[in-house]
C-alpha cells in the first residue's frame, strides 16, 4: 500500500488546473491573497466551491408596486422630490416612482452633488431591498443610474448576479470576477467521479454543476439551490462527502495495517489518585466510556475512537484518566483544543488535576514564541513533560515527542474537522502509532458517524452528572428587551453572571463584532454600577483572555459576546443566558451555546430573544429548545424540522470542514456515499487519490485555526 499522502502538490496542478494557488488567477496580487485566505480560499478550486450565499435579479426590471418589503429588486422611474433629513443622521432622501408605487431612496453616505444631479423629473434606475421604513417602502444605498443610461439595456449575457460570503476589503465585484477565471479554467477541471455513476444518481457533471450554480440562467429556482437542495448543489456535495470517506477510510486503514500502537496496560496508580480527589463520583456512562478506552489501548492496534457525549457530560475527566493511563505505562500524552480559549481551559483543568499528582502538565500554542516555546519543545522531546494540552500548533513538525502514546483531539461540536487524524508522523517510533481520541459534543446518527468517520469506533457518554438542573428556557420577543435587561439587572444584583450573546446571520466577523459593540455599549448604559465586558473574535487574543479570566473571576457580571464563546467556555456561576437573533440560528447550536449556563449550584436560565414574525419552522425549533435540554433528542428533531422548503440561519460558527456539504441536510445520501465509495475504489483506485486531495487537502488547512 502507497502512503497516503505523499505526492507533492506539484503534480496535483499538473493535471488539474483548479488545483493551482489562487495568485495564478489574473489581479491577485499579496493583498488579495491575504484577503481571500481569510475566506479559505487558498487555490483555484477553493473558489469554485465558494457557493454564493444568494442571488439577485439585477436583469429583470420589476414595478414598484409589486416590489414586496424585503425582495431586492431593479426599479426604473423617476425622480420626485430629493432632500437632505436631518436627525441623528444626516441623510440624503430621494423620493421615486414609476407610476405603480413610489419608494423613498436613503443615502447616509453622499456628497453635496449627489443632491443636485437628483432634479425632480429625471430618469433613474436602481436596485436594491425593498424594505418599510418610517414614512413608507424605502432602499436604504440602493446602486443606481440617472439620466438617459437609466432606460438603456445592459449589455452582457443575462443572469442571476451570486452574492457570496465575503470579508472587510472585499468586494462582491472582486469575487465575481475571480470566480469568473476560476469557471473558465474548471471546464478543463478533471471529472473523477465516473460518469455512469453520476448518470445513476441523477446528478450533473462537475463542470457544468459548477458552472450552474455560479451562474444560474434568470429564471432559475434559486430556492432550492440556496438551500443546497438543487441536483447542482447536491452533485458537489456528494463529491465532497465522498472525498471525506474515502480519505477516513484510506488513513484509517493505512494506519490500521501498516503500524503497531504501544500496548499500554496501566497499573492503576495514577488514574486511582485521580479518582480519589475529585470532589465526584464518575457516572456509570463516564465510568463505561472508560473502560472501554482503556480496553482499546490495551491493545496493538491503534486506538480510533470516538467518544460523544452532550455538553456537560463530563469528556474532560474522561480524558484526562486515559491520558493518565498512558503515563502510567511510560508514554506520553497530548491533548488538542481547536481555540486557545479552549486549550487554556484544558490546561487548567489537567493542571489542576494532576499536578498534585507530580505530573507536569506542558502548553503549547501557536502563540508562544521564541525561547519559551524552545524550552518546551526540549522539554517534550525529553520526555519531561508526560502530558501536553494545546491547540493545533501541537502537531506542527518541529513539535516531537520522546513516546507518544495517546493523542486527545477536542472537536467540541466542530465535527468533521477529522483530518487531525492525520497526526500520525508524530508518534513515530519505528513503526509505532499513538492510539487515537476524538471527543465531540455533537450527537451523531449511527448512520452519520459511520460514513463520515468511516466506520470509526464510538463511545456515548449519554448521562449527565447528577444534580444538574435543567436550564429554565423562554422564548421573549425583541420588544420585550427593556424587560429582558431589567432581569439581568436583577439577578447581577444578587452576585449572578450572565451572558449576552450577538449573533448575525450573514456570514460576517466584522458585523457580528460591530453589533456586539453597541450591544455592549447599550447595556452598559442601561447597567450602571455592573461591570459588563465584551469579547469577539476581532479582538487581540491576548485581550480576549483577560477579560474571560475576569469573567471567570467574577470580576466581570455581564458578558456580552459574540458565539465565540460557544467553544467550550465554563464559569459554573454564570446561570443567566441571553441569546439575540435566536431566530436565525440552528437548533444544535442553540444548544451548545445554552451549555455555558446550567453548570452550577443556581437554577439557570435562557432567553432566546427573537424578532418577529416567526416562520413556522423558527417557532417549532424555539419549542424545542424550550422542552428538552437533551442533546440527542434535540438532533432528533432538528433533522425532522429541517424538512425541505426552509432555508435555515445555520451558520454553524466553527464549523469550516465542510464546504458545500451539510451533514444534517445531506444526511439522506450518506448511504449511497458508502457505495460509491466501494465502486470508486474497485473501478477506478487510481481517482481516489486525485478526489481526495481535491477537497480534502484544503480541510487540512482548516485545522490551522
Ligand atoms: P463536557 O463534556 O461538556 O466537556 P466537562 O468535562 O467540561 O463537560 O464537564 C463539565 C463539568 O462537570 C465540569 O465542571 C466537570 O468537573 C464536572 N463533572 C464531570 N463529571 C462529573 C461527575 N461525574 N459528577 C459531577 N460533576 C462532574
Ligand atoms: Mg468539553
């Protein structure tokens, strides 16, 4: 058997032009690439599956009058009336119409010009969202054209224009035009997935998937290619799970077959200490989580499992009693987080367990630097430090161990972040492997675990810890708020902590960050004698961590935060929660989010603050969030509530492994998946390499978080 990984990326471009970094692309000069890495776009083919976000119609003129509150639309008409408003904000209003409705046009942004071009009477063509304003239907910056150009056509093949995800100094105009180069090249992408096999399935060719879903004609369905339902969608994403499986499967063998793990049989001295501090009893569903891990390394084969358990189920300890089992037999340890937050938390919680055990508990992160970093480098190649929690700069290649025993991968719920498996060099001892943990909150289908994960063996650790009091939840409108801040106030009041959680729907760091920004400055106002802190993920790292630490402290009583906080974070005091926009988000991280809180002596509580009118759907997830605190039920119904016809707000913070598919909605072609995987592999062995890299190589840059 060949080595996975091996070949250089050299002749991936070679035989496939997408496979070339995105600098081959006309105009993309460092800035530009800088830029388009922080959307992951690293390569040609990284755009091609940067799938637009929505469409617009910007062909079609639509009449005024028929324009409904929130359609975007292309209006042509005339000027009425244009004037400056003045308020809180300055601005420019135009008023238009066309003879079937009118609409005030609001410039916050404009110059003294602009006024003067607006003569009443004169032609103008615009396009924008028609939304409700104070004084009637109102595009708040719409683009537009005045004069004679108003009325002409536009030249150019007619299309639906895609509205992608993008980043501060990015422009739509920017990503069209480069995902315009990236589909020329495509038609000559190769197609590894066997055309009688996508005939079967009923799904189009690679090239012209693509091609569709980037460009769809001016009278498609955009709906169901929105929501990932379209054959076109639906093509990539099977590639994509397919890629995914095979790469498991292949890794999964490879290190099955080709290497000896370190039996390791503990003698019981060091996890029995453990046992004997800890302020509890295990519960039976940690203690058989245990068992079973231990039983794995017993053995020479390497350990890959998984183990799953729901926010608050205790994987920690877990955790730290197999990593302790491994120093017990003279190997070492190492324990990854996907944040720094969350590797900080780790650390704190091995050191704090083990170092009355004289075990020195290591850090590494990508963020210490120079001598200190050499000093723990020495240090773990010494052996001097049995076990080492850290993020992802753990399996950097100057990172060596004297014995790797046990590699501890922390996915929270960022499932699918599995290529860490990959980790594999680091053990390397002739031809010994570390046996593997993957812990994840998210409850995952046996259907699911098995193609994703390629038949990985999983532990649930499916009981919580005794005494754990459900998190009280309502569901309160956004007019409520005053309210809703009152209550804070209140319970600030009586020594509680609370959290406020921003969240946005569009696809935006700097947004999401602008928000909690006022947010926090309005509660601010609103709390005076409180102290409320702010975190983001815009914020300086090291800035982000003093104000968790005060948080922790209880030096801070209201947190507001954007769901950077998702990841893991426990301060057993905070047991008041409030989530904005909970409308917009999906059901599982709704439920991650509502696991910071709950964790303490006080009764707990979570606000799901929501604008309305609610959809259907929206209100049936509320409710369920309101009825069950149970992780697994709660995935139960997410997936029959995600029933085709909604598109869901489920930006599911974190979670970049995927990027077309979506596990839950694409849940029905798992099976097929598992077949094509089998067909692939007998018909054509030589393609599996080439598919994998394609979407996977990528997924490993991900994990460089
Ligand atoms: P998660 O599974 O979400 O990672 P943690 O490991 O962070 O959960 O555990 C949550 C909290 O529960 C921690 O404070 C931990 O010390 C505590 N805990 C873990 N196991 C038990 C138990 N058996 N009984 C009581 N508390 C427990
Ligand atoms: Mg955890």
């Amino acid at each position: 058997m060949s080595e996975p990984q091996a070949p250089s990326s050299a002749s991936a471009s070679d035989q496939d032009p997408a496979g070339q970094p995105i600098t081959a692309l006309r105009g993309v000069g460092p800035q530009l690439a800088e830029r388009l890495a922080r959307l992951h776009l690293a390569t040609v083919q990284d755009l091609l599956f940067h799938l637009p976000l929505r469409y617009e119609d910007r062909d079609t003129v639509r009449r005024l009058g028929a324009l409904r509150p929130g359609e975007s639309g292309v209006v042509i008409g005339r000027v009425e009336h244009a004037g400056i408003a003045e308020g809180r904000r300055k601005r420019l209003i135009v008023q238009i119409s066309d003879g079937t409705g009118s609409a005030d046009l609001v410039f916050f942004h404009f110059h003294p010009g602009q006024r003067q071009q607006m003569r009443p009477g004169t032609p103008i063509r615009c396009f924008g969202e028609l939304r409700p304003g104070p004084t009637g239907p109102q595009m708040v910056h719409p683009e537009y054209r005045l004069g004679p150009r108003a009325s002409a056509g536009d030249e150019g093949p007619h299309g639906l224009t895609p509205v992608y995800p993008t980043t501060q100094g990015l422009h739509q105009q920017t990503l069209r035009k480069l995902i315009d180069q990236a589909l020329a090249l495509a038609r000559h992408m190769p197609d590894w997935l066997p055309a009688e096999l996508t005939r079967e399935l009923g799904l189009p060719a690679l090239a012209e998937a693509l091609y569709y879903v980037h460009k769809p004609p001016v009278d498609a369905d955009t709906a169901p290619l929105v929501e990932g339902r379209h054959p076109c969608v639906q093509r990539l994403a099977v590639e994509e799970l397919l890629a995914h499986h095979l790469s498991m499967r292949r890794l999964r063998a490879h290190l099955q077959a080709a290497a000896d793990a370190p039996t390791i049989h503990g003698d019981g001295r060091l996890t029995r200490r453990l046992l004997d501090s800890l302020p509890f009893a295990l519960t039976e569903a940690q203690r058989r989580v245990d068992r079973e891990l231990a039983e794995d390394m017993t053995r020479s084969v390497p350990m890959l499992r998984l183990v799953q358990g729901d926010v608050g189920s205790g994987k920690t300890v877990v955790a730290a009693l197999a990593a302790l089992r491994a120093v017990e037999a003279g190997y070492q340890a190492a324990i990854m987080a996907p944040t720094e937050l969350l590797a900080e938390q780790h650390w704190r919680s091995f050191n704090e367990w083990l170092a009355p055990l004289d075990i020195p508990v290591g850090w590494v992160s990508g963020r210490a630097a120079g001598r200190r970093r050499e000093a723990m480098l020495a240090a773990l190649a010494a052996g001097d430090y049995p076990v080492v929690v850290g993020t992802h700069a753990l399996f950097q290649d100057d990172v060596r161990f004297q014995a790797l025993g046990l590699v501890i991968v922390d996915e929270q719920h960022r499932f699918g972040v599995h290529q860490r498996l990959a980790l594999k060099e680091k053990g390397h001892r002739g031809r010994s492997q570390p046996h593997q943990i993957i812990m994840t909150a998210t409850p995952i289908p046996r259907t699911l675990a098995m193609t994703a994960y390629a038949d990985l063996d999983v532990s649930v650790i499916d009981q919580l810890p005794p005494g754990r009091k459900p998190v009280k939840t309502v569901a309160v409108s956004e007019t409520r708020r005053d309210e809703v801040v009152a209550r804070i106030g209140a319970a600030l009041a009586q020594g509680r902590q609370a959290y406020w959680v921003c969240t946005l729907i569009e696809d935006s760091e700097v947004l999401e960050a602008q928000a909690a920004e006022e947010t926090y400055a309005a509660l601010q106002a609103a709390l005076p004698g409180h102290r409320v802190g702010l975190v983001h993920g815009r914020m300086k790292p090291a800035d982000k961590d003093t104000v968790m630490a005060d948080f922790a402290a209880g030096r801070i009583g209201l947190l507001v935060a954007t769901t950077v906080i998702e990841v893991g974070v426990n301060v057993p005091n905070a047991s008041l929660m409030i989530i904005e926009n909970a409308e917009r988000l999906g059901l599982a991280q709704l439920h991650q989010l509502r696991g910071r809180v709950g964790r303490g002596e006080a009764e707990s509580s979570c606000v799901l603050m929501y604008h309305g009118p609610l959809s259907q759907a929206a209100r049936a997830r509320l409710e369920v969030l309101r009825r069950s605190n149970d992780g697994f039920e709660i995935a139960r119904r997410d997936l029959e509530i995600r029933g085709p016809g909604e598109l869901l707000g489920t930006r599911q913070t974190g979670e970049l492994s995927y990027r077309v598919a979506d596990l839950n909605r694409d849940a029905g072609l798992l099976p097929r998946v598992q077949v094509l995987g089998d067909r692939l592999q007998q018909a054509h062995p030589e393609r599996v390499e080439p598919l994998v890299r394609r979407w996977v190589g990528a997924s490993e840059r991900y994990g460089q978080v």
